[in-house]
C-alpha cells in the first residue's frame, strides 16, 4: 500500500514538472534579447529596397503575482536603403538617442496565463513609442493547450480580435514544446485598421471577390520550456508578409517582411524591489493609432516653431507662381500643408493679419488653410464670417473644402451646425448653397465612419425641409433635399416621403422640380436602406398620373439599390402594361445597358435585366431615339482591379419636344471601390415649357432651318413666368452635390442688355472696354489638395503600415491686355462694329499635378517604405497683338518668334525606395527602385530633400529595357519647331506582370524650340479675311485647272446609278460651262495667311484661298493652298462638287502647280422602286507620296483583325489596287448590311445594327444628301 501510494505521488510530481503553460515568477528576472526588422521592396533581383532595424535587451521584473515590469536598454536604430547584397543598414545615432530617452522610464504589464492586458507607462511616453512595446510583448501572448495539439481560437492581438490557428509540438528529447500560431489577419472581428479620406468612396464586395489589393499573412513560433511552475519562453519568433498592388496582387505587388525575435539570455532572482512613478493605463495589446493628420507620409520635415516657418513658404510660393506656375515648387505646397496642421488656432490668426492686406498672400493663405481639418479652421472661419472681413467669394471657396476635407468626428459635425446660423452665410445665394449642400457632404462622412448614424447629425436638413413645405417656398424646399440627397442619412427617408405624391400621408401637389429633387434624394440613401428606397420608389413607378421625367427617375433610383430577380421580374410585368412610351423606352433601354454592363457591380443584376430584355424585346425593341432613353457603356479589368463607366439618361415626356431632364455620370472602379467621379444635369422646366409640344417648321434633321426655327421660338422668353427658372443645371463631384444654379427670366434679360448693340455707358461690358483700353492685369492662383486617401493597419512590430495616395494641383493663369479701338466708342456699343479693334495682350495658363503612392511605415519619428511619384505640368505661354475689323470681316494675329525653348507638357515619374527621420531630415534618402547608370541619373539628384543615386557599379542590366526618343517637326519657315521626347527605363521577367509597367523612369515632354530659319524672323503674321477678294488671272488660271483635273479623276471614281444619270448629266454640262465661262476674276469667300515677317523681305509662308460657287441643286467650291515665298510653286488643291439630292464627290491634288499628287473620293445614295435604299463611298488614289502608302499599309493590315471583333467576315479576292469603296443597304428598319472593299480582301456584314429610328431608310430617297445635310430623320 505503501508502495502504491508512493507511485502515486511520484507521478503527480511528474505532470507538475513539465507545465506549458506560459508563466512568469514575480520573483524573478527575465533578460531578453530582441530585434526587429521591417523591409519594403519587391522581392525581384536589382532592385532597390528600404527597411529599419531595432534591437535592444529586455528585462522583465516582477512586481506581485500578476504585475511586471518591462524595461529597455542598449537600444540601437539602423535604416536600410539601397539594393540588397551591395548596401547594409546604417547607424542612426541621432534617432536612436531620441528613441532611447523615451525608454528610460520603465513601463509595467499585466501577465496571466500567457495574456498581456493593462499596459502602463508615464503620462508623457508617446504613442508611438508604446505601441513598439506592444510589439514586444506581443511575443509572450501564446495560448497553450496540453490537450489538443491543433486548436483554433479567437483571442485579442496587437492586431486586433483575430482568428488564431494553433499546432503543438513537443520534443521528446529536451521536453520543450514548440508553438506554431498563425493569424488570420484578413478576417479579425475587430481589426486595428483605420481608413482616411475613402468615405465617398463605395465599397463594392463583389469586386474585392475579383481580387485584393492587399494580402497579409502572419506566423509566431514560440519555444515554450517546461518547468514546475508553468512554460518559460525562452524563444520567440514573429514574421508578417504583406503584398500590396495598386492593382490585383495576382499582378505583383510590393512586399513587406516583418519579422520580431526575442531569445532568452538569463534568469536571475530579482534582488531588490523596484521603484517607480505615477503611471497611467496605455491599453491592452490592441495597436492604438496615433492622430497623423500631421504625419505626412512623403515629407518630413522639422515642425517646431511652425508659424514662421509657413509664413515665409507662403511668401516664397506666392512669389515664385506670381506669373507662371513655378513646378519645382509644387511639391512645397504639401509642406506648407503639413505646417499649417501643427499651427494653433492663435498662429492663424497672427498669419491672417499679416496676409490680409496682400491679395496674393492673402489668397494663398486662406486656399491652404482649408486643410487644417479640425476645430480650429471651424473657428478660424466663423470669426471671418462674424467678422465680414471675406468676400463672399472668397468664403464659398474656403467653405466648400472646409467642409468636404474636415475630419466627420461628431464633434465636428456639431461645430460645424453653427454657419447654418451664420447672417453672413446667407448674404449671398451661391454662399448659403455651398454651406448647406457642404454640411449634408459632411454628415454624410460622418455617417460612413458611426453606424448607426445619429439624427441629430441631420436634424437641421430636415428642420429645413420641413419650414420649406410649410412656407410653400420651392427654392427653401429644393436646396434642402438636394442637401438631404447629400448626407444620404436613412433617417431623413420619413421627413423626404412628406415631399412625395402617392406616398406622403396628406395628399402633396408640388412642382415637378421639387419632386425630382425629393426622388434624388434617395440616391445615396439607397445604398444604406435599400428596402426602404424600395418601397418608395416602386410605389412612384407604379403611379401613372405622374409626369413621366418623374417615373423615369424612381426607377433610376429603385435600380441604384441593386434590385433582386424578382423585383426586376415585377417591373417587367408592369412595363407590358405600360401605355406611356416614354417611360417604356427608357426602361427597356436601361435594361439593356445594364444587360451587357462588364463591371462587378452589375454582377447579378446584369443577368436579371437580360432576362427583362428578353421578354420586353419582341413588343418594345424597337423603339426609336426620339423616347427617353439610358445610355451605359462600362469596362473593367480584373488584372488592375480598375473599371469605368459613362452613364447618359435622357429623360422626355409626350407633351414636350425638349427633354425635361438631362443627366450625365462618370464613375471610376478601383480596388473594392466605387467612387462617382462627376455627374452632370439639366432640368429645363421653363425652356420645356416654351418650348410645348413642337417647334413650327422644325424637320428634325439638325438642318439651318431648324436651327432657325427654334430660335424663333427662342425669342419668345419674355412670355416666361418671373418666378420659374428657365433652366436648372447642377454637378456633383465624388458623388456630392456643390453647386447648382437657376438660370431665370431675369438673367437671360441682363444678358441681352449688356450685349445689346444699342447699349450704352450703363452696360458692363462697356466698363470692361474702358478698363483694356487703360490696360489689365489679372492673375489667379488655385492650389488645391484634390484627395488625400490614407489607409493605417497594425504591423507585428508595433509599427503603423500605411497605404497613401495624394494628388495636389495648382492651377493658374495670368492675362495682361490692352486694347484700343478706332474710331472710339461715344455712346452705344454697336459701334464697336464699325470699329478697328486693336489688342496687344500676353499671359500664361497652365497647372502643375503631382501625384504620391506612398507603402510603408510612417511615424512622427522615421519613414521607410516604396513611394511612387509623378508630376505632370502643363505651361501654355502667349504674347500677340491682334486687330479686329467687324465691317471688313478680317482678324490679324502678329507673335514675336521663337527664341527660347519652353515646355508645354510633359508628364515625369519614378518609383523610390525611401528613408527618412526627424532627427536627420537632411539625410533623407530616395533610391530610384530600379538602378541606373551614372550618366543618366540627373532626375534622381533633384527630386527630393537629397535624393540619392546610385553606387558607380549599379549600373543597367542586361534585362533593362531603356528606350529614348526624340521626334521633332521643324520649320524652318517660322523659326520654330515641335518636339515630343521620351525616355522609359523597366526592367522585365519571366512573370509579365501589370504591376511592372510601371515600374521606373518614365518621362515624356512636348516642346517649342527656335529653329533655324531661312530668314532672320520679325514676327509671325496670321491673317482671316472673309470678305469677297480678287486674286490674279493665275489664280483663274489654277481654278481652270483644277476644274480640268477634277474632271478627269472623278470620271474613274463615279458611282453608278441609274436614278440619279439625268441629274448627273446636268451637272456635267454646268461643270462644262464654268470651264468655259470662267471669264472674270475669281472672287474668294475666305482667305488665311499665315507668314513669316522678315523686315523689308518677302515674307515666306503659306496663303489658304476658298472659292464657292453654289447653282441651283449642286454646291461647287474649291480651297487652294500655295507656299509663299520665292522659287517655290508647292500648292495644294481642293475641289468638290455635292448634288444636293444624290452625290458628293471630291479631288485633292498636292505639290507642284498641284500636280504632284492626286487623291478622289465620292459618295451616293440610290433607291429604286422595289429595291432597298443604298449608300455608296468610294476613295481612289493615283500619285501618294511613300509615307502616305506605308501608313496606308500599316492600318491595313489592322482591319481583318478589328473587322473580325466587330463581327464581320472576311473574303479574299483581287480588287481594284488604288481604291477603297463601302456599300451600305438598308436591311432593315434598325439594320444595315456593310461591304468594304480593299485591294487585297472584302470585308461584310449582315444586319449591323444601327442607332437610327424606323422608317430612316424608308425615306431615305427623300433626305437631303447625308454627306452635306444630316445624318438622322424625321
């Protein structure tokens, strides 16, 4: 028994001794050595990378059973940034002293069963810093499981509430066990990510099921050592992976490599107690972010004493872009920016009182202060406004992106209610608009980030809303729902059904612009309650009595919330009962652009709207374009992850010819998202009204008289209402409405008296002309920030990832003019038209872009990580003189000559490898990513603070490819020339990524450069005289001859037509007479100069001469242009002949005296009784010059190639050599059949479908020729 109970006690001593779980003895000492690292690039051979290291020794003390003590000492900082194998990291002595004095005072941690919980430091221990220690001890939180050895659980990490995969391994020999732990980082319950800047972005799921963008994967490895009291680690290893693509990662991506290690060095007895001050709780091991709305990711730069700091960067940028935009100073303006965020409310205002008395510091100032996005910008410009020391101007501008960049925290939103209150705010019509669309943007911010989103945040929209349909006051009404349309808050969905006939509780009779706007309000509202915006609009759809444009616009909305089958299958069946055609066409037509719609979106919709065309096809598919109609056209790529699409809605009703309602979308897929880049739309209430049902005299063909008569009707305004606008037009920007305007009775009357011939002094362009006569100078300048999208996520280390992209522009334009006209105005206006008009102006426009990628890590300490870099400038400089005379009908244009090289365009870009600490900002580093030779390295040294090139021995290798061009287009005539260079440096694999693309230098310029010309130039004179002028017997002479060429050509390219050879035998004989009766000088219609002056010399050039000669039923005009200059005979001539009813034919013959070179082309219609309408074309050539029959061959041999993507067939046959013809016969009311010609083949198609309506062709024998007339039917 004895015995037996011995065994027994041996054995539970046994399973004592060898405890895994994770256990720290307060007793004693633990001693770490730890070293992390993180490194950016591609993970591709010769090409440049970036990283940081940290070490540094740990000791952990135990204070009582579940409290400890984490100090840090013998820190060390190094930074990689070069091309692994030939660089190392380097030493940052100056960073690491900074780093190290924050880690003097110790930091304290609760540690139970292999969890870390209450971190504590010192109040004044940064963020950033704890969160390194969160790194740190992330590497003791293991959950240990004796009993199974693959577990699964979801625990708390330094990256958030993630899934964890466990498997345990125990060595036989040592006993110790070895942990593998792998966290499913993409699907955590509560990750430590943070997004900026992406709220009007529209997250898409079914796109990121396409692909992602970012993958993470990460791995811990612990050594756990048995002992009596519970496992000791005595090893640890963390490793995080990261691919990244502004693309599909399947494209290649850039890499991030993370990897932490702690290895235990010794245990010792804790021989004292420790000692230490007040300490304030840091959190659990959840990553904290920090506030980096001042962390910029592409800069770094020193931000103490800030406020002079920005005050002289304003200066110099104002300085510098005072006439032309400086580009190698645009990158300043994201400094400026980074200053203005660290500035105190006090430092704007010092700042305000030094630039308000300078326009163009002034203007500056208040464009940059916009991005200070918190409370401070809101009361720097409520003490403007309160003040009135703005213009209206000025604070619609500022309002506008203040309110659109501001941070959507719900203290904001409740700061920002005050400008409704604001009297200034309401100064000014545009003003109050811009405040109260701008404040439904934010709420609507608001809302993407607190869900659920509080009324309140809406509440004074829907206060708005609701005073408006109290008072009757349409305009209070439609400013409000369009600012309701804005914040897309699913709780202003009651308040907008009290707008909505059919649907509100009393019955509602409101004009039909506030109806649309009520029904557009729901757009963003659909994605938030889809069931809800259901509802509503269906129940409008269905509502047969009101105005089509209004039917047509629920449905717009209902399908904006992705209806289900059988939704879409329940409008169907009401469309076959449909009796408004309108309405009819502009679903059906919907249905199927959404039908063939390519992007993720449309995924399953696409397939319900097929099935709905099917049905509705046989009754409705038939419809002409003069129904409503909606247009799409879409495409996307899943290798970039990337779509667009174009969206046209043409909104008609039966009682009007002028649509009620026109609106244009432009929307971008990216990455998951989809952003809503710009929509524009017309309502025209008033011009549909004066407008009616139709327009007397009015065919439908687009014809002059057409044109004419809807400006008869036109002039008929004055008979509109006073208080009804005669058209409403708005846009939106990233899906948020910013302006909208009315443009009334009132307006179109001002209009017409400043421009009045019969005006007087009182009109305001007469001011205007008083002011060029004395001389104008204008300038403005537009720095503007366009997006700034920042994506934060936690690594292993501690350390915040960031994903940035910043696009900025300025934007500016100068105009110096003076005028002077002859005789001068006494006192009316029209006699400007009886005037010579004199105008010697010069000027610049222009904008320079710049656009950052920017992956890696970014604290308010160091930068490393892959940035990618572009600047695109675009610099359009004039100086001329000009001369008007109105009387004459002739305009002159004198510019000086080229005499300096300038660029025009150009586009430059790179991807680098960067390096950068706030302790040493002048040794910023950025390594082109893709090494490059020593002799083409200039754009390297000046693209940042100290950009850095290469090592003498990085040099280009044998998989580079490194094309460079240089095209230019010189005239020696006018002294100048046009050049387009190019330079592109990629390095290529095996993998044909898209990723790589894009990867290196890319540069591509268009320039003016002076050219050496035959003859010194004084100026370049270009001239346009369109009264009547004689010209020589040579020109006479040269139209004879011409007229006998053309003859000649066009007996070969005439197409053959029974119908039309009584009509072409008439003309024949009136071609024959003006051969013959050609008698009197020539007069010509229209004649351009465009010379090159040279003092007392004949100036050298080229002179364009049109002659017209029109007879009853045929239209005969000619266009000769001759070189100018001596010893020269080059000309070119055109001549053409159109026959109103059957053909058009011409002939182009170029070089000496013309005769060089010939070119014919022609084109009929015909249609017999019993046979189907046709249209021939015909192009024939005889002399071209080689360069012209090279190109010819070039697109040749294209055409099977797109003939076969179109649908067409292909036959090999011998046609004739030097002609290309095209036979189109109607097959149908909606079809075509097309046969092209070439010398070597045929291509055809049956039954190509056509956008015309039925019965085109029917009549196709009564049209006007199509070549001259038009191209629709009545």
């Amino acid at each position: 028994m004895r015995g037996l109970l011995l065994c027994c006690l041996v054995g539970l001593a046994t399973s004592q001794s060898v405890n895994y779980e994770p256990h720290l003895n307060p007793k004693k000492t633990y001693e770490y050595k730890y070293e992390g690292v993180v490194n950016f690039g591609l993970g591709m051979p010769n090409l440049a990378e970036s990283g940081a290291r940290i070490t540094c020794k740990i000791k952990i003390i135990g204070v009582s059973a579940q409290t400890f003590i984490l100090q840090v000492s013998d820190l060390a900082f190094k930074e990689f940034n070069g091309f692994p194998g030939k660089n190392t990291f380097n030493a940052s002595p100056k960073l690491t002293q900074s780093i190290a004095a924050q880690f003097v005072k110790p930091f304290t941690f609760d540690y139970i069963g292999g969890h870390v919980s209450n971190i504590r430091a010192s109040a004044d221990i940064s963020d950033t810093i704890v969160n390194i220690v969160r790194g740190i001890l992330g590497l003791f939180q293991v959950t240990v499981k004796t009993t199974q050895t693959i577990y699964e659980l979801e625990e708390t990490g330094i990256h958030g509430m993630c899934p964890s995969n466990y498997a345990t391994e125990v060595n036989a020999e040592t006993k110790d066990m070895t942990i593998t732990q792998v966290v499913d980082v993409g699907n955590c319950r509560e990750k430590a990510v943070m997004y900026r800047g992406m709220a009007t972005a529209v997250f898409d799921q079914v796109s990121k099921q396409r692909g992602e963008s970012v993958i993470s994967t990460v791995r811990y490895i612990y050594t756990v050592k048995p002992t009596a009291e519970g496992g000791l680690i005595t090893k640890a290893h963390g490793l995080e992976q990261q691919h990244f693509s502004p693309f599909n990662v399947k494209g290649g991506s850039f890499q991030m490599l993370a990897m932490k290690e702690i290895v235990l060095l010794s245990v010792n007895d804790t021989e004292r107690a420790f000692v230490f001050g007040p300490m304030e709780s840091k959190g659990n091991l959840v990553y904290k972010f920090v506030n980096a709305e001042a962390n910029v990711p592409i800069l770094m730069q020193s931000l103490d004493n800030p406020v002079p700091k920005a005050i002289e960067l304003i200066k110099h940028l104002a300085e510098v872009n005072r006439y032309q935009i400086d580009s190698t100073t645009s990158e300043d303006t994201i400094k400026l920016y980074q200053l203005l965020r660290v500035i105190p409310y006090e430092g704007l205002e010092v700042m305000w009182k030094q630039f308000a008395a300078n326009d163009e510091q002034r203007r500056w100032f208040l464009d940059m202060t916009v991005e200070v996005n918190d409370a401070r910008i809101l009361k720097f410009f409520q003490m403007r406004f309160q003040a009135g020391d703005v213009s209206a101007n000025e604070a619609l501008q500022a309002i506008l992106l203040v309110m659109n960049h501001l941070q959507p925290i719900p203290d904001l939103v409740e700061m920002a209610k005050m400008f409704l209150n604001i009297p200034f705010c309401k100064s000014n019509i545009y003003l109050w608009h811009a405040v109260v669309l701008s404040y439904g943007s934010l709420v609507y911010k608001h809302c993407t980030y607190y869900t659920p989103c509080p009324v309140a945040a809406v509440q004074p929209l829907l206060d708005m809303a609701v005073e408006g349909l109290r008072n009757g006051t349409e305009a209070d009404m439609v400013i409000a729902l369009k600012a309701l349309g804005n914040a897309g808050h699913p709780g202003s969905i009651k308040t907008i059904m009290r707008f909505l006939p059919g649907v509100a509780a009393s019955p509602v009779n409101l004009p039909p612009r506030v109806l649309s706007a009520a029904v557009q309000s729901m757009r963003l509202i659909a994605a938030r309650d889809p069931r809800s915006v259901q509802d509503i609009t269906m129940i409008l759809f269905l509502q047969k009595n009101l105005p089509a444009e209004i039917r047509m616009m629920a449905f717009m909305i209902l399908f904006d919330t992705k209806p289900s089958m059988a939704l879409v299958s329940t409008v169907t069946v009401h469309l076959q009962e449909e009796k408004d055609l309108h309405v009819i066409s502009f679903a059906y037509s919907y249905f199927k652009s959404v039908a063939r719609s390519s992007t993720p979106n449309n995924h399953f919709l696409s397939t319900a709207c097929n099935v709905a065309v099917k049905i509705l096809a046989p009754k409705f598919g038939r419809l002409s374009y003069h129904y409503s109609k909606a247009t799409r056209m879409d495409w996307f790529n899943d290798d970039f992850l990337i779509g667009t699409a174009a969206e046209v809605f043409m909104l008609r009703n039966a009682t009007n010819i002028f649509p009620a309602e026109i609106i244009m979308k432009g929307k971008f897929y990216f990455i998951g998202r989809i952003l809503q880049l710009l929509e524009l739309g017309i309502h025209a209430d008033g011009l549909k009204e004066l407008l009616g049902a139709g327009i007397p005299s009015f065919k439908g063909d687009l014809s002059v008289s057409d044109f004419q008569a809807v400006l008869n009707v036109l002039q008929n305004w004055e008979i509109l209402p006073n208080d009804k606008p005669v058209l409403s037009a708005y846009t939106r920007t990233f899906g948020q409405e910013w302006f909208f305007a009315d443009i009334t009775k009132d307006t179109i009357q001002n209009i017409f008296r400043a421009v009045s011939p019969s005006t007087g002094k009182e009109s305001p362009l007469w001011a205007v002309i008083e002011n060029l006569k004395k001389g104008v100078s204008w300038h403005w300048t537009k720095p503007y920030l366009i997006f700034e999208v920042r994506y934060f996520q936690a690594t292993t280390l501690g350390l915040p990832l960031e994903i940035s992209k910043y696009y900025q522009t300025i934007n500016g334009i100068t105009v110096n003019a003076k005028a002077a006209v002859n005789p001068p105005l006494t006192d009316r206006l029209g006699q400007l038209l009886t005037s010579e008009i004199s105008l010697e102006t010069d000027g610049f426009i222009g904008y320079t872009k710049d656009f950052w990628v920017f992956y890696g890590i970014n604290t308010e300490l160091f930068q490393c990580g892959s940035e990618f870099k572009s600047k695109i400038p675009i610099a359009i400089p004039w100086n001329f003189a000009a001369k008007i005379n109105v009387r004459e009908m002739k305009f002159e244009l004198d510019f000086p000559p080229c005499k300096k090289e300038f660029e025009l365009f150009s586009v430059s870009s790179n991807v680098y490898a960067v390096s950068r600490n706030t302790e040493d900002p002048a040794l910023t580093k950025m390594t082109p990513i893709m090494p490059t030779a020593i002799d083409s390295n200039d754009e390297v040294v000046h693209k940042g603070p100290t950009a850095v090139g290469p090592e003498s021995d990085q040099v280009l290798t044998p998989n580079t490819w490194h094309p460079r061009s240089n095209m230019c287009a010189e005239s020696k005539i006018y002294g100048a020339g046009l050049c387009v260079e190019s330079e592109l440096r990629r390095e290529y694999y095996h993998e044909e990524y898209p990723l790589y693309y894009f990867l290196g230098y890319t540069h591509m310029a268009l320039k003016v450069i002076p050219v050496q010309a035959i003859k010194a130039v004084d100026k370049i004179h270009f001239e346009v005289n369109a009264s009547p002028s004689k010209h020589l017997v040579s020109t006479r002479q040269l139209l004879e001859t011409v007229r006998r060429l053309s003859k000649e050509a066009t007996q070969g390219v005439r197409l053959t037509s029974d119908s039309a050879s009584s009509i072409r035998g008439s003309h024949h004989s009136h071609h024959d007479d003006l051969l013959e009766g050609l008698n009197s000088t020539p007069e010509s219609v229209l004649n351009i100069k465009a010379l090159a002056m040279s003092g007392n010399q004949k100036p050298e050039g080229y002179d364009a001469a049109f002659y017209y000669t029109p007879e009853a039923n045929i239209h005969n005009a000619q266009m000769i242009v001759s070189q100018v200059g001596e010893d020269t005979n080059w000309k070119m001539c055109v001549d053409t002949d159109v026959n109103a009813h059957v053909e058009a034919m011409a002939h182009i013959g170029w070089g000496a005296e013309c005769q060089s070179y010939e070119m014919s082309m022609a084109s009929a219609t015909a249609h017999q009784p019993g046979s189907k309408p046709t249209l021939k074309a015909k192009v024939q050539w005889t002399k071209i010059p080689e360069t012209m029959a090279e190109m010819g061959t070039r697109i040749e041999s294209f055409i099977p190639g797109m003939a076969f993507y179109l649908g067409f067939y292909e036959q090999h046959e011998r046609n004739a050599k030097q002609e290309v013809s095209v036979s189109v016969v109607a097959a149908s009311a909606d079809s075509v059949d097309v046969k092209i010609k070439f010398p070597e083949y045929t291509v055809y198609r049956q039954a190509f479908p056509v956008p015309l309506p039925p019965g085109c062709f029917q009549e196709f024998q009564h049209l006007r020729n199509t070549t001259m007339d038009s191209f629709g039917c009545t």
